[in-house]
C-alpha cells in the first residue's frame, strides 16, 4: 500500500483559541473548523517552546529545544543581544546544526518527495531547508517576519524578493498560489509538504475589505464599547524597563481577524483541490501552531484567555496550541483527545504513519502518539520546557514540567516555583505550591534531573541588577 502524503501546516504565532472550534468568539476559521469535524481536535496540546525558532527545530528534529541547544527566536540580523535583567540570558545556536538527521530528510529517503513552503527561521546560508533534505524551497528563508514591505509584496524576504508578481499580492495568497502548482505537478512518490506560513506573526495587515468586515462586526457586537487593554508591570529586562506589558482582554482586532480570515480561506483552497484530485483519503493532515497567540506586546493582537499570557511567556497560553490531525478513514471523524503532547512527538509519529522505521538516536525527545490517533489509551509522560530567556513580550526566564494534569514552572530568576491543577484550574489562577508539598517536590525533583540529563544551560546572576523604583515608572 502507498504510504500517505503528509501536510504539516504550522501557524506562525495562532494561538489556542485562535479557532472558532477552540471557542474563539470572533474569528472566522470555516475551513480549518473543517478538520476538527473531519479528523481529531487535541486539547492539550503543546509546543516546545514559547517562541518560535525552538519550536521549529523540535519538530524537525524530534527533541527538546535544550538538547538541540536552539533555545530562543533566531535574530536574523545580528543585533540581538544577551537580554539582561535579573539574570542574563544564556548562548544559543543560531541555526539547525547539520547533524541533525531532519524529519524531511528521513521522509525523502523513505521515499517521500519534500517540499517546504513558507516560514524558515532556522538558520541562514548552509542552514537553509534545502540542506536539511528539502526538494523544494519556497519563502524559507533566515528572517523570522515579512520584514520591510509586509505581507503585500514586493517582498523583502530573500528567496521571494524578485518574485514576479503584481504589485501588492498578498503573502499568504502567494504561498498557497505555489502550494497548489506543487501538488498539481507532483510525481508518483508520495509528498510531504511542510507548509508553514508566516501569517499571523506581525505586522499585524490584512486586506482592507476583510478589515472593513471585522470593524462591522465588532461594533455590531459592542467590542468596540468594551475595555479592551489592561496594563500591567514594567518588563523585567534592561532594554525594554521603561515599557509596560500591554494585555489584552478580548478577541476584537479586525485587523488581526481579518488575518486570520484569510489565512482560513487559503487553506480551504489546499483542502478542496486535495479533493478535486482525489488525494484527501490519502493525505494526514496535521495543523498546529509554533508558540501561543501574541497576547502582551507589540500592540497585543490577540487575546488566549482563558489561558494565562501568551507568546514569551511559561504560561499556558505561551505554549498551549491548537492541533488536530486528519487522516479518513483511519482517524475518527469528530473524535478529541485530552492527553498531552508536545511539538518532538510529530517527527516518530510520522514516521510510523508513513510505515517508516523509527530513528531513536535522533528523536529522542519525541514519542510517538499514532497510538491516540487510532483511539487508544495511551499515556505519552511527562512534557518539559525550558526557556532561559527574556521574552519580548513580558515572559521571564524559567522551566517547567507538565505530568498528569499538574504542571510546575521554576522561574530561574529567584528560583521561585508555582505548581498548577491545570484540568481544574485552566488559567493557572490558583498557586498550589505551597499546599501541596508532596507533588511540587516530586515535579521539581523530575524537572532538575530532565535538565541535567540535556545539559539546559541555566542564566547566570547579574551582578548589575538593580531592582525598578518608583523613579523608572
């Protein structure tokens, strides 16, 4: 039997609830609604990481952020500097090491074709997807965002910068304009497309008629009568003291709705031509998204609630995603899942629906959970993360731990921990660190041995730290 062609859609900055079947009240997402109902939603599912380079490595890779050493957002451009504030930042690389035996490439010697399009942002030159076992390379490039021009071309994004179109085309209409001729013009083996879209990341555009239609329905709605922001403490690190996080209330942005809008309706494009050519019974789809909504910075586009925060930070809706995976026929239509996972878990996951032997030396993090697409019971483990870093948006450095429906977090500036019933206490309102010893001794005790075992690097005290005074505000 042929084995399936794969398309692995990655979202760039969605956030959990960023879909009307995860609840969002005011986006409209028909199209990628259609593989809830068609395949099998996950409710707690996760990314690696709160920001998106590390998360994009693990995927690839099939392990942690902190054994493949990408532990933050690759700058592109080389200004970014070790962020201090309590502490500072820890070194990172800042590309997809060679040795790593990538999931495309085990696809392609499996006898996949490969195809990437859209969002890299895992190294540059020698680091690119076509030295990672890619075909074909469309938009993957160093840079993380659109960069200068945006989303309406022409483009400043290196591989797509003399692209030949009309002045004006919209990015995420292009990528899926090149998707569709890929899969028209496909040979016999099966493919893999790995489509990740730069959309929703900033800047924040859209077309000015789908923005026009969101302003409408937000006032139809009184949204535009309800308190929208709520500020909140200055940034903890020195590059950004003299700014205070900006979070957001309510999904109300049309700007951001409308971007999401389109993003929709491409993908609908994709779904109805797999059907047109008769490909769709043949073809796992997997949706997900690189880190949660951005929620607290860079004018707060989204809100994730009734998950805490959002990009950047260790809360819930920093790494808590949507995924669901379609497959007919061999998935249960409508079906949910509940359990855990993480972003390591796709690499021997889609190895075993491919009928391709499992490389454990290289996704060694990743389990792989076909088991629960088949409707098994399947208990996947503890998840780990570990982010040394200050995030743009607000977050601190720390780690955590998630196992059964607790998680822990150990923010590595003070080593202050916070322990969580996450399936009674979604928002992560309710600290149980102190009355329940036992548990937060056992999770910090799992937590410190993970990171030894990958060798985490930890951020160094800052012997200049000044705490903020009324002065700074």
């Amino acid at each position: 039997m042929k084995p399936p062609n794969i398309v692995f859609i990655l979202i760039d900055d969605m956030g959990w609830k960023d879909l009307v079947c995860y609840g969002s009240p005011f986006y409209e997402t028909p199209n990628t609604d259609r593989l809830a109902r068609e395949g099998m939603r996950f409710s707690d599912a996760y990314a690696a990481c709160p920001v998106c380079s590390p998360t994009r490595a693990s995927i690839l890779t099939g392990k942690y952020p902190a054994t493949v050493g990408i532990t933050d957002w690759i700058d592109a451009h080389g200004h970014l500097h070790p962020a201090q504030g309590q502490v500072v930042d820890v070194p990172y690389l800042k590309h997809l090491p060679g040795k790593e035996h990538s999931l495309a490439r085990a696809l392609n010697e499996g006898g996949y074709q490969t195809w990437h399009v859209g969002k890299w942002h895992l190294g540059s030159d020698g680091h690119l997807p076509e030295d990672h076992g890619f075909e074909v390379n469309i938009g993957g490039a160093h840079q993380g965002s659109p960069g200068r021009g945006g989303y309406f071309s022409p483009w400043t994004i290196p591989p797509l910068a003399n692209a030949d179109v009309p002045e004006g085309t919209y990015l995420t209409d292009y990528l899926t304009d090149q998707t569709l001729d890929l899969v028209r013009n496909k040979d016999d083996r099966p493919f893999f497309l790995n489509l990740w879209y730069y959309t929703v990341h900033t800047p924040i555009q859209a077309k000015p008629e789908k923005i026009a239609k969101y302003e409408a329905k937000a006032k139809a709605l009184g949204l535009d009568q309800v308190q929208t922001f709520a500020e909140g403490e200055h940034f903890p690190c020195e590059h950004k003291k003299d700014q205070r996080v900006k979070r957001r209330l309510v999904q109300s942005d049309p700007v951001y709705a409308a971007m999401i809008e389109s993003l929709d309706q491409n993908l609908g494009r994709l779904f109805d031509l797999l059907d047109e050519l008769g490909e769709s019974e043949d073809t796992v789809i997997v949706f997900t998204s690189d880190n949660g909504g951005l929620a607290t910075a860079e004018g707060s586009p989204t809100c994730n609630a009734p998950l805490a925060e959002g990009k950047g930070w260790m809360y819930e809706g920093g790494t808590r995603e949507p995924l669901m995976v379609c497959w007919p026929g061999k998935i249960a239509a409508g079906s949910t899942c509940p359990t855990p996972v993480s972003s390591p878990d796709f690499y021997p996951t889609l190895l075993e629906l491919a009928g391709l032997d499992p490389i454990p030396e290289q996704h060694c993090d990743g389990i792989s959970i076909a088991p629960l697409l088949r409707g098994e019971t399947f208990d996947r483990g503890a998840v780990f993360w570990h982010y040394p870093h200050y995030g743009n948006q607000g977050g601190t450095p720390g780690s955590s731990v998630r196992e059964g429906d607790y998680k822990l977090i150990e923010f590595l500036e003070d080593g202050r921990l916070e322990l969580y019933h996450l399936r009674e206490d979604i928002g992560e309102d309710r600290d149980l660190a102190a009355t329940e010893p036992e548990i937060r001794d056992k999770l910090h005790r799992l937590l410190r041995e993970w990171r030894e075992s990958v060798e985490a690097k930890i951020p160094a005290h800052n012997p200049d730290w000044q705490p903020h005074t009324p002065e700074d505000q």
